[in-house]
C-alpha cells in the first residue's frame, strides 16, 4: 500500500514539473491613484478575472489602489522602464512624455462620454496609442475617468464670470491650466493623493473632478458648491510594460490585449450608473449642486482649441472633432 502511494505521488510530482515546462506562470502587479470603493478599483478587479479566466489561471493580476505602488505620475514612469508591470495613468499624465495626448483633455472637445467611445474605440484611438510605444509601454485600454465638474468653497458658480479670483487645483497638465486661466480662474497644480488637504487648509478654493472622486476622496466635508459644467474629459488609458508583454507566449499577450479592450465600453457604462447614484448622495451630503449653461464657458474657452492647434497635431485635433461630429476629417 506504501508503494503504491509512493507511486502515486511520483506521478503527480511528475506531472506537475512536466505542465510547468508549457505552461508559464506569470504573477503581476497592477497599480491605481483610486481609493479602495472608487469604480477604478471594481474595473481593475474585473479587468484580472477576465485575464485569468482568458489565460486560465496562468496569468494572475493582483490590484494595489490608493497610491500603494506609488503616485499616478511614478507608476506611469516606472511602466514606461520596467520596475512597474501595469499601471492606470490618464491622457493627462501621459501628455507630459506625449504631447499630443493632450488633445483629449482639450476643453469641450467632447460633449459626454459616449463622444469619448466613438474617438477612442476606433482608428483615431489607436493612432494614439501608437504615439505611446516608442516610451516603452503598451495602451491595452482606454477606460474611463469622466466629464469633470468644478467645486469650491466660496461661491456658486453659475458663470465664467463666478470663476475668477479662484484658485483653483488642476491636475499636471498644460491644457487644464490654460483652461482655467481661460475661465478667469488662477489655476494651482496639486498632486491628486494632497487635493483634500490643500482644500482643507485652504490653499485652494476649489478643484475640478467627476462625482466618484467627490464622493470617495470626501471632498464634500471641505467644500460647499459644485457645478456640472462638464468641461473637461479625462480618460484612463491602462498601460503595460511593452517588453515585459512581448516576453510572453502570444496568448497571454492576446488575452490581456482582449480584456483590457472588452473593459473600456463595461467602465463607461459603470461610471455613467455610478454617477447617477452619486450626485444623488453629493446632494445628501449637502453640496449644493448647480446645472450650468455651458454656452459661455465653451466660449471662454475656445482661444485655448486656436492655442493648441499651433502646439499640437492640428490633423489629430481635427480627426477628433470630425469624428464627435461624425463627418470625414478635413482634408488639406
């Protein structure tokens, strides 16, 4: 009976070492600015089982929230050299390394999220995620931050003409303060993990963010009035190493490339539902809300779109308009 379970045991160990020769096991590291209950969170989560189911175990995502693996800024930097596997960044941060990738931060440029999925699930959205490649990383989705709005502790805002004498945080990004100078604002970079206590200590009068953060970052216990203007859409694009996925069989490269595509259009659908419920609770909370007329803030806003069509791929600027607008692009 012994050697027969000595057998046995043999066997398994056998068989164990024989499926580790064709079926690698890849453990990575996937890292977020967004707090533990914040929709980055539940997206990332989904994002792993589906590349789990995919790969059928082979390839296992773990998710660090909150900054845990270092601010958004790092991460993206260290996805870009390698000492990071995947991280979710913005077009924003990006647009330090990549210029171009501002031009979805562009005020107004999209009218809501949808105007979003059109640009960035067809040819235009790969032609920015090719502008990434050459900085060492892979865009293998476009997810989604949301319509920004404005809030502050002075005054409502009603009016550009409401905004000035404000200061105003922004995220780093030339665009979002030329935006805001734009509106009369003096717009102040802050990183995203100090936004609550520049608000609390005053520092700031405001800042500029969808509902999910005024929610999980608690913002409303240091500030008084939002208003829905909408101006500004920030995406989430999701980044890998690019060595790092070229290292790997080709299906594990294909099936992070499918979940992390199939997640952009479920994220967006998950944020707009979420949204719903939040500005529900922000008024709950007591944040006065106001429904701005955007007319004149679009406006306000347009020498910023004439600036950056002299900074920027005017082609691109345009391809994205036409494509909002759902017309061929100028040709020149």
């Amino acid at each position: 009976m012994k050697a027969a379970l000595l057998k046995s045991l043999v066997v398994v160990v056998a068989m164990s070492f024989a499926g580790g020769c064709y079926a690698a096991k890849y453990n990575l590291k996937f890292g977020h600015t967004g707090a533990p209950n914040h929709h980055y969170q539940t997206i990332a989560t989904k994002f792993a089982d589906r590349v789990k189911e995919l790969t059928n175990g082979d390839v296992v995502i773990e998710v660090f929230p909150s900054d845990q693996l270092g601010k958004q800024l790092e991460i993206t930097e260290g996805v870009m050299l390698g000492t990071h596997d995947l991280c979710q960044t913005s077009d924003t941060i990006l647009s330090n390394w990549i210029p171009d990738l501002g031009i979805g931060n562009l005020p107004f440029i999209f009218n809501d999220n949808s105007d979003y999925r059109k640009v960035f699930d067809g040819p235009t959205g790969e032609k920015f995620a090719k502008l990434v490649e050459p900085y060492g990383a892979v865009v293998i989705g476009w997810w989604e931050n949301g319509m920004r709005h404005v809030t502050n502790n002075k005054r409502e805002i009603k009016t550009p003409a409401d905004m000035k004498g404000l200061t105003i945080r922004v995220p780093e990004g030339e665009v979002f303060v030329d935006t805001f100078k734009a509106l009369g604002s003096n717009p102040t970079v802050v990183a995203f993990g100090e936004i609550y206590s520049a608000l609390q200590l005053k520092t700031v009068d405001g800042q500029e963010n969808p509902p999910a953060h005024i929610v999980t970052q608690k913002y409303y216990e240091v500030q008084d009035y939002v208003s829905r203007t909408g101006h500004i859409h920030m995406s989430s694009p999701i980044l890998m190493n690019k060595k790092l996925l070229e290292s790997m069989p080709k299906k594990y490269q294909e099936a992070i490339l499918q979940a992390g595509k199939e997640m952009g259009p479920i994220h967006t659908k998950m944020v707009e539902d979420l949204e719903k419920e939040q500005w529900d609770q922000i008024a709950k909370l007591g944040m006065k809300i106001t429904d701005v007329d955007k007319a004149p803030f679009r406006e306000a806003v347009k020498p910023v779109i004439e600036k950056y069509k002299t900074k920027l791929n005017p082609k691109l600027i345009e391809e994205v308009q036409a494509v909002v607008a759902n017309k061929e692009p100028a040709k020149k």
